[in-house]
C-alpha cells in the first residue's frame, strides 16, 4: 500500500461541467502521475508533476488541467467534460529508489 | 514509433493449468520491462522487473521472461489459482532524454474451477 487515495471513486455528471478529481498521497512522494485506462488500450498518461507547482502534460492532455499546490495533493480537472472523457482515471506515484510506480484505485467518470 | 503489444487479448484457462502471455515491443533505447497484475476495479500492482541484462525472472508462480534481441517478453504462469484472474499489463520504459513509459493493453486471464 503506497498510502494513494483517490476521490470520487465513482462520479456520473452531464456534458459541459467541470469535473475535478482528486490524488491524495501520504509519502511524501516527489513524481505524481494521472493516466486514462480505455478498453483496448494502454494506461494513457494525461498530466504528470515533478513536485509542488511544477507539473508538464502527457500524451493525451487536451482537455485537462492539473495542479500540485501541496506534495500531497495531485488534483486532475476538466474544465468541461465531454463524453469522450469518459474513463478510469488513474493517479500514481513513483518510487524513485526503483522506479516503480503505484497506482491509487481508480476513478470511474461517466459523461452523459 | 514505440509500441507495446499484447497476445492474446484474453484467455481463458483451468484451474491448475499453466499458461503463458506474450508481449512485443519495439521501444528504443530500452530501459526496463515490468509486468503488472491488475484485478478488476483495482490499479495495476507490479510483479517483476527485467533490464537489459536480465532474461528471468521469478515471484512466486509467476516467471517473466526477456529477450532483448528480439524485443519479446513473456509471463508464465505456473498451477493457476482462480485469483490469477485478472488482466496482466506489460509496460516498457525508454530514455529518451527523459524516462517514458508505454503501457500495453493487457491480456485478460480467467481462471476457471
């Protein structure tokens, strides 16, 4: 357990507004990370951070916002949500002593 | 372009049986492979790490295998158990700069009693 919290962990809401989900750690972890899990695809990176205020986009950051106001916090938003965006939302962190990353529990979002 | 490729899509095997699943990548310059297990509802958990200069590698039932020169690697899955259910993710890093990390889209295995 890499102490990752996510919330919601199951959100429905409507086309056009804003989302924010939330990653939540207690490790005092440097590298945060949010990714996307669609069928039939890989874990997509959408936004990573490298510490507080400092964060950088992904391969599939349209669409998205991030912030990391506090090494704890790693929030993800979408400022108006579309049905594509529909997805597990996934947060992690990386272990820097070995590179490995651990994943929270998901976030399931569903635009209607 | 780099690429992580998974086969098959999914499996089903029986209970006791072995199986293996097969991932290909053509990712450059390679750093290291890890397979993850991830069960239904939940975030991926990682079984193994291989670099360059390691072909094997073993937790428990579970034995990774890599061949750098041709960019393949495989899991083996020893006397399957209905906990082994669960979709298997192999995902490569590369450092290009900067360390990136591409995930394949997983093989689904359902154990069966």
């Amino acid at each position: 357990d890499a102490g990752i919290t996510q919330s919601p962990r199951h959100k429905v809401t409507e086309t056009g507004t804003p989302v924010t989900l939330r990653c939540h750690q207690t490790e005092n972890h440097r590298y945060m990370y949010w990714y996307r899990q669609d069928p039939g695809h890989g874990l997509r990176l959408i936004h990573y951070s490298y510490g507080v205020k400092d964060t950088d986009k992904g391969e599939v950051s349209d669409g998205y916002s991030v912030s990391r106001s506090k090494t704890e916090d790693f929030l993800l938003t979408l400022e108006s949500a579309t049905s594509s965006q529909t997805s597990v939302y996934f947060c992690a962190i990386k272990d820097r002593a070995t590179g490995e990353l651990f994943f929270g529990e998901g976030s399931r979002l569903t635009v209607l | 372009k780099n690429q992580v490729e998974q086969s098959p899509q999914s499996l089903i095997i029986l209970e006791g049986k072995n199986c293996t699943l097969q991932c290909n990548y053509t990712v450059s310059p390679f750093s290291n492979l890890r397979w993850y297990k991830q069960d239904t509802g939940r975030g991926p958990v990682s079984l193994t790490i291989m670099t360059f200069s390691e072909n094997t590698k073993s937790n428990g039932r579970y034995t990774a295998t890599l061949d750098a020169d041709t960019k393949q690697s495989s899991l083996h899955i020893t006397a399957s158990q209905l906990s082994d259910s669960a979709s298997y993710i192999c995902v490569v890093s590369f450092n290009t700069g900067g360390f990136k990390t591409i995930f394949g889209a997983g093989t689904r295995l359902f154990v069966k009693a």
